[in-house]
C-alpha cells in the first residue's frame, strides 16, 4: 500500500523549513517520489503555483542522510591543509600531547584512552586538542573504519617530539610564549 503525505510549508522562510523536511525522506529508502509545489506572489495575478520537477534527492550533490554527510565530513577533514604549529607550556594541549608520547609508544590509541589517562582536563578540552594537535602535526592520526562508529587512533609525530623537548628544555624561554 501506498501512502501519499502533503506537507504544506509556510512562514517566514518555508524553503529552509522544507530542506529540513527533504533531508529527513532522503534516506528513506521506501520513498519513491518526492513533488514539489511553490506558491509564490506574482505581479498580477496574485499567486502562482510552480510545480517543480519530481525529483530524485539521492542525485542531489547536497548530504542528505547521515552517511553522506559522514563522507563529506572525512573528506572535508583530509583536505583541511595542515600547517606545523606550535604549543605553549601548561596548556591542555602540551599535557595531552605528553600523554600521547607516554602511551603510544607501541600503537596509536583511540580518544578515548587518551580521557582516560587524564583526569585533571575535561573531555570538552580534550578532544578539540587531540584535533588541533593534528592540524599542527605535532600529532598523527589514522581512522578506523571497520566498526559501526568510526573513529581516529592517534599518536605522536616526529615533530610533536621536537615540541615537547623544546618545552622540557627550561634554558629555551622562547617557546613558553609561542
């Protein structure tokens, strides 16, 4: 059996009301068809619908479901330019990028076994850090996709040790106010 629903759409901006409405059918997989009606002021006939194409949202270029917006999200991020950076002493990212050295000696580690050697820096701090410290290169990470949520393991890059002996290093003032 089929089931026709019409949604009518109106306020102060009923197209992004209706994107938010196409993007929840997208990945519908049971919905066959979608139409589209828009009624719009003309000039001198007072309202004028338009009927737009039936049109198929999996050939739109746009995310719709939450797959596609994954993808766009990982190629987004491994197109984002990394530029090697710098960290200041006692900062959450100088205490987890030490941690990072200390576990990851053998293996990279998820997020997650990074939290839980911290203690003294909340998760909000911790992960946003983990992200900036890649984007400086002072740390690597690798996504793992064989699971149902993916992740990324991290680990300490060359230059990410430079950085923490030059921090160590109490004769090199220069680096306490990088």
């Amino acid at each position: 059996m089929k089931e026709e629903i019409e949604l009518k759409i109106s306020g102060s901006d009923p197209a992004t009301h209706a994107r938010r409405i196409l993007d929840k059918y997208a990945g519908d997989s049971e919905v066959e068809t979608i139409s589209i009606s828009v009624m719009k002021e003309v000039d001198d006939s007072g309202s004028e619908p338009i009927k737009g194409d039936t049109r198929d949202t999996t050939r739109d270029n746009t995310p719709h479901n939450a797959e596609d917006k994954e993808e766009e999200k990982k190629t987004n991020t491994t197109q984002k330019e990394r530029k090697k950076g710098d960290i200041r002493a006692n900062t959450s990212h100088h205490r987890v990028l030490e941690v990072l050295r200390d576990i990851t000696k053998d293996d990279p580690v998820s997020a997650k076994e990074v939290k839980k050697r911290i203690k003294d820096i909340s998760e909000s701090s911790i992960y946003p850090a983990l992200t900036q410290l890649w984007e400086r290169k002072l740390a690597e990470r690798e996504r793992v996709e064989d699971v149902a949520n993916p992740y990324y393991k991290y680990e300490i890059s060359d230059y990410g040790e430079k950085k923490l002996k030059e921090l160590e290093n109490p004769n090199n003032k220069v680096n306490n106010y990088t």
